[in-house]
C-alpha cells in the first residue's frame, strides 16, 4: 500500500487531506517524495517558526534525549526551571506562574478552569469566530459551529459576542462572568486584527468587575506578529496561552498567569506537561529567536510582505490584512481552488475560513522567497 492507501484506510478521516506526500524539509522549503520542492507559508500553522532542520535544536534535543527525556512535575527538574524562568522574564510584567501541558488546546482548557476556580464563577465570554481548540472544554468557547455538531451536549456558560465590538461585549456581562477570551489576531476566523481602543476598555472592565482576561496567542506567540507576544500591541492579559512556535516543532504547550490565579493542587495536571526534551527544545528556539533578531526581522519582512501583497491588483483580491507574518488575502470567492493551484506551483498556503488565504512563513523567510511567494500569488489569482 502506499502512503496515501495506508493513512487513508487506517487513519480516522478527519482531516482534508491535500494530495502529496511531504518528507523533508530544509530552512522553509518542504519536499515531497519525488523530490518537488515547496516553499512553506504555513509553517505547519505557525509551528515551524524557525522552519526545518535547525541543527542547535536538533543537538540539544539529542543531548537532552541522552541525559533525561521525561521528569514527571512531581519533581523539580533544572531544565524546566530554566525554561520557566525564561517564560517569566520575556512574557509581560506581571506574569509570574507557569503551568506546562502539550498544545494550545490544552493550554486554553488550563486557563479556563483556573478562571473558574479563581472567580468562583462560570460563564466565559468569547468571540465571534474565535478559534480556542477542539477538546471538549476549549470547543464551548470555539466560534465554529462545524466543529460541535454532533459532539454535544457542549459544556455550557459560553457566550459569543462580535470581536472589535465593546458595547455588544459589556453588554454580555453578567454576575456569573468568569473570564473573557480572545485572540489578538483572529487566526483560524479570517486573520482579523484587534482593534486597540476595543482591546484597552475590554482590560478596563476586567479590572473594574473582577473578569480573568485571557488571551489566547497559540498562534501570535514568539514573535509571529512583529512582538515577541502579540499582547505587546495591545494589554498584558492575566492569563496568556502558548503553544505551536514554543519548542521549534516539539509539541508543547504552557499557561503563564499573574499571581492570583490559582487552582488546587492536583486540580490540573499533565504527565508530559514540561518534560526536559520539550523544554530543552523551547530554550533553544527562544534563545535563536532573540540571537538573530527574528522578532524585528518578522516586524520588517511582514510590513515588506504585507505592502507587496496589498500591491496586487487581481479582481478576485477583497482585502489584505495582518500583522508581522500573518496575513490573510480576502478574496471575493472561495480561496480553496487557488490554494490547490498554488500549492501545484510549489507555494504552500492555508485556508482561514472559505475565502481567505492564510499566510504563516517561518520568521526566517527571506525577502527572496517572499517575493517568489508573491509573484506566484499574482500568477495564481490573475490567471486561475
């Protein structure tokens, strides 16, 4: 059988799968089985920030791996001590409390349960076309109705409200409110951008009423949008949720809060949550990132990729927006045909909803390959 039979018949279909079979890559390049090369924008969906086969995270991975891969938290352990003291020096003053699991998902259900347990309260405000992940916690709070047909009852207490929109948001506030939830940038909803003024009254509630806000920069995080933590454009929250870029492609995930959040002991735990090779790796990605300057350098090719995007004049373009390097090209029909033809082109690109293209290159791209990935792109959308 071949790759696509074996995986086809003996995985659950849950994902659309896209017709080619990758199994190298190299800086931002990805190459399939005949050798086909594709430049990445996606960076497996802003995981791959420093993109493919970085030796100084392989050696230390391997080095860790040889020493000590696991240490269950019941433990104290020196690598993680030193990742966590990392966190609490580059995430926002105030932050001071790390909990450690495998992904965003998991890191948004953390945050949750210590909103609700710190407040004592239940009810969670969201965002329209909010995207939080798909365990059965973090789904209530995630926008897309696809995702929970047929997968209730959804726990409840979630309510949504339109993103950027403060009046509809206040108004959804009730004595029960626990937390209130949000992207900076509306990632998997369309690349939408937050509004600062909306982003500083929402901060300003918390404060007056006694709300947790969360925000949820699994995707924004390290850098992607032009700040080491998107938050760095808008308000430090009291409870930031990490994932994907965190440990240079290793799964990991963390919840770093403000003192007063709180949970009882073994209320939330994680048997891989901060073991050494996750976090060994994280160090060493963090470390590249502050070395080559990859946050300014993300802040630089973003505007230079933002503005030669913006450039293009095919009809089928709505809108582009973004911030750093992530950017969504709106278009006026479905955007699935063109990202097949971009992709038959060797430009790898992801959907956002139905007509959005989302772009999200490893900070290490270079403005060569941005320019082949716009050229492409005006080839694509003008002929197709």
């Amino acid at each position: 059988m071949t790759v696509q039979e074996i995986e086809t018949v003996h995985e659950l279909d849950v994902y659309s799968r896209r017709d080619i079979v990758l199994v190298q890559g190299e800086g931002c390049t990805l190459y399939d089985e005949q050798g086909k090369a594709y430049l990445d924008c996606t960076s497996n969906v802003g995981v791959s920030l420093l993109g493919y086969g970085n030796e100084k995270i392989a050696r230390a991975i391997y080095d860790q791996y040889m020493t000590l891969p696991s240490c269950y938290s019941i433990f104290y352990n020196n690598v993680r001590a030193r990742l966590t003291q990392k966190l609490i020096d580059i995430t926002p003053q105030g932050l001071s409390r790390v909990f450690y699991c495998n992904s965003g998902t998991e890191a948004v259900e953390a945050a949750l349960k210590c909103a609700r347990f710190t407040t004592q309260k239940s009810d969670i405000i969201c965002a329209v076309r909010g995207f939080h992940g798909k365990t059965l916690g973090a789904l209530g709070a995630t926008w897309d109705i696809h995702y929970k047909t047929s997968m209730g009852p959804v726990p409840l207490g979630y309510v949504h409200v339109p993103f950027n929109n403060f009046e509809k948001l206040e108004a959804a506030v009730t004595a029960d409110t626990a937390a209130i939830l949000l992207e900076v940038i509306q990632g998997e909803g369309g690349i939408r951008v937050g509004d600062l003024s909306f982003f500083e009254k929402v901060r300003a509630l918390c404060d007056t009423e006694g709300i947790v806000l969360i925000l949820d920069e699994v995707q924004t995080g390290f850098g992607r949008t032009g700040a080491m933590f998107g938050c760095e454009h808008y308000v430090i929250p009291d409870i930031l949720c990490l994932a994907k870029g965190i440990a240079g492609g290793v799964p990991m995930g963390a919840m770093v809060c403000k003192e007063f959040i709180h949970i009882p002991k073994h209320g939330h735990t994680s048997t891989f949550g901060g073991n050494p090779l996750a976090c060994v790796a994280a160090l060493a990605s963090i470390t590249i990132i502050e070395e080559q300057k990859l946050v300014q350098k993300c802040a630089e090719n973003g505007e230079y990729f933002l503005h030669a995007l913006s450039r293009l004049d095919p009809p089928v373009i709505k809108e582009v927006r973004g911030m750093g390097l992530m950017i969504g090209v709106e278009l006026h029909e479905k955007a699935g045909p063109y990202v097949q033809a971009l992709m038959e082109k060797g430009i790898l690109v992801l959907l956002a909803g139905k007509y959005v293209i989302r772009l999200l290159p490893p900070l290490i791209i270079s403005r060569k390959e941005i320019d082949h990935a716009v050229h492409t792109m005006a080839e694509v959308l003008t002929s197709y």
